[in-house]
C-alpha cells in the first residue's frame, strides 16, 4: 500500500498557502484531530454530508458536535461549516442487496464513494483547490479504498484530491485526547443501520459469553 501521509506531506510542500480545501466531515472526534493538522496549510471549510446516518435523531446529534467543535476549538484559521443534504433515501437505494454484508465490504466502499462524490461536485461547483474526506483517521476505515476513490473523483471532477491517512503520525490518538479535552460524543457505530446492528451483536456476545 502507498504511504499516503507521505504524499499528502508532498503536497503541502507543493501549495504556497491560501489554498481552499472543502474537506468532508463524519463526525466531530475524527474531524478533531484533521482540521487541527490541515488548518494550518489551508484554508478549511468543512461539508457535513452523511446520509448513511440513522436514524435522523443521531444525524444532528453529530452534526451538533462538529458544530460545537468549531465554536470551542482554537484553531489558527476559521473552519467553516457547510451542511449537506440529509438523503438517506439515496444511501438505502445504493445500499439495495448488499443489506447483509459484513462492515468493511463492498456496501461500505459504494458508501464512501457516495458521500465522497458529493464533495468532490461541491468542491467543483464553490471553486476549491482541493478536496478530501476526515473517514481515513478511523483504524476502521480502508484507506488505501478512499484515496483510490478520491483519486477516481478528481479525475472524473477536475478537483484535486488531497490524499490522507489521517491515522498515522498519532493522528487516532490526537482524535481520542481531543475528544476527552473537548467531550465529544464518541458514537459505537460508523452511522448506518447496518452497522449498529453489528455493533449492538458485539456488544450482546460481550456481555453474555
């Protein structure tokens, strides 16, 4: 597999600041330690798109909490918010037959690319130099997957694509400490039904073996 913390580095070497990157948010820990690094190179303005969320309750429980991350969190340049359409009518159709796949398959791929196309036709259509996605910071994520994707994305949109592997350098444990100093939700599940329903079996075959 690439490094691809090596050549997201390249690529801030290449950018002479100023640049605006329309980075796609999950969540408010995984978004933590992402803009607290990138905000530093860039200019930031983050797209909270996520239809894979259920139900709607816990959509704006997360987005809450990026919205108070960015209240709280002192950073050296404004992040903006951007809120995406909630369509979880759109997650269901692509997810249509791959119902009973485990996490971490194909139904999770299509659901990156999902969420990573809107931002990439965002990102086109407000004018942004680069866009990328926070998702790659999760030890539970493919990376190599979404950079792929990413990389597919600029060539189909004529964006670039801002390579990441937010997990490395400590990047997940930044995300965990900021978390305890913020008090973030940390949520035990990525979002979707499918997921909570395999982490509510992890946690019945915890609790019973």
């Amino acid at each position: 597999m690439l490094n691809y913390q090596r050549k997201l580095e390249e690529q801030i070497k290449e950018t002479d600041g100023g640049k605006r990157l329309l980075l796609h948010a999950c969540c408010a820990p995984c978004s933590s330690y992402v803009i607290e690094y990138l905000s530093e190179f860039f200019d930031i303005t983050l797209l909270y798109f996520n239809p894979n969320i259920s139900p709607e309750s816990e959509y704006e429980k997360r987005i809450g909490e990026v919205e108070r991350l960015l209240r709280e969190m002192p950073l050296k340049s404004e992040v903006r918010l951007l809120k995406g359409r909630y369509c979880p009518d759109e997650f269901f159709k692509m997810a249509k037959g791959l119902e009973e796949l485990p996490e971490g398959g194909e139904r999770c791929f299509k659901c990156y690319r999902q969420r990573l196309e809107e931002v990439a036709k965002t990102a086109k259509e407000g004018g942004f130099d680069y866009f990328t996605t926070t998702l790659s910071i999760s030890p539970h994520k493919n990376a190599e997957k979404l950079n792929q994707i990413g990389e597919e994305l600029e060539k189909d949109y004529g964006v670039k694509y801002l390579y990441g592997d937010f997990k490395k350098r400590n990047g997940y444990k930044r995300s965990i400490e900021l978390s305890r100093i913020y008090g973030l939700y940390r949520q035990n599940y990525c979002g979707c039904v499918y997921s909570r329903r395999e982490a509510e079996k992890r946690l019945y075959h915890n609790t019973t073996s």
